[in-house]
C-alpha cells in the first residue's frame, strides 16, 4: 500500500501538523473532551489526505482507514469515559451520517459518469460519520461549503488549463468549516 503517493516526507509532516492544528481549533469548544482530541486526530490525517489529493489526485485507503477508525472510535471513548447513553446515541449517528454520505456521493458519482473518484465516495462517508454526531447543521452546512470550494477549486484548475480537478480537498476544507461551526 503506499501511503505517500510520491509526495515527500517532509509535505506529509507539515500537513499532519497543519491538520492537527486545524483540527485543535475547530474542535476547541465542544460539549466532551474526547471530541477535542478525535477533532485533532481526525484533523491530522485529514490534512494529509488533502495534500495528496491536491497533489495526485488520489486518496489512499490506508489513510481513509485511519480516519474512518477514528471516525468510530470518538463516540465509542464518549461512551466509555463519559455518558454511555449520550455516546451510544453519538455512534448511532456515525452510523447514519456515514451512511448519507456514502449514498450521497455513491449517487453523485454515477450521475457524474464516474468523475467522481470512489475515494471522494469513501471520503464523504467519514465525514458524514463524524459530521453528523455534531448535528444536521454542520452536516448540512459541510454539504454547502463543499460544493462552493469545489466549485472555485474547479474553476481556476480550468482556468490553469486542467481538464480535471481533485474533489477531496473541498470535501476536507467542507467539513473543517462545519466542525468550527456546528
């Protein structure tokens, strides 16, 4: 499996701090603790996978692995350390909201003639996994943003003469903006 794609150690390492930090911000302010440390975890791997896909268009399942897991383990540690009734209702949710966003993007993959990469399918199941416990609006709100980074991500790699741009970048930047504001 490779993890890097070709991109160097030393862009791979900045992402994950840039990430992390990221992560760190937007997750600050929330209702447990342990969402604090999965936001900051989960914002690491989030910012390598935003490099990557910036960088080859591609996303490594390793990597989708790792925040898929972390995705799962946040309401399973609310269960454990903290409420186990507010943690089994948190998993529920992760269950669903990875469920809308695999469907979702499964769907906009086919209606976009397969442009649309199945690592972006696998990435919206992540992010609708950990988007969701935090509420619709920052499901929805994810959604949005989404689509308008997308659309101007899209728009200047057609003005740099790119006939195809990568969607995860959007889709991580999306849901950074959702956490901080959910």
């Amino acid at each position: 499996m490779n993890w890097t794609r070709g991109v160097p150690v030393l862009w791979i390492s900045l992402a994950l701090l840039a990430g992390a930090i990221a992560g760190l911000v937007v997750g600050w302010d929330q209702l447990f603790g342990a969402t604090t440390v999965y936001s900051t975890l989960l914002g690491a791997v989030l910012g390598v996978l935003f490099l990557i896909d910036a960088r080859t268009q591609y996303l490594p399942d390793g990597w989708l692995i790792i925040a898929g897991i972390l995705t799962v383990l946040h309401p399973i540690t609310v269960m454990v350390a903290v409420d186990f009734p507010a943690g089994g209702i948190m998993l529920l949710l992760v269950l669903v909201g990875a469920s809308i966003g695999f469907c979702t993007f499964a769907i906009a993959r086919i209606l976009s003639n397969y442009q649309l990469g199945l690592g972006d399918v696998k990435l919206a199941a992540v992010l609708g996994g950990w988007l969701l416990p935090l509420g619709w609006k920052a499901l929805g709100l994810a959604l949005v943003a989404t689509v308008a980074i997308g659309a101007v991500w899209v728009l200047v790699s057609i003005l740099r003469g790119q006939r195809t741009a990568p969607y995860g970048p959007a889709m991580v930047l999306g849901a950074i903006l959702a956490t901080g504001l959910a």
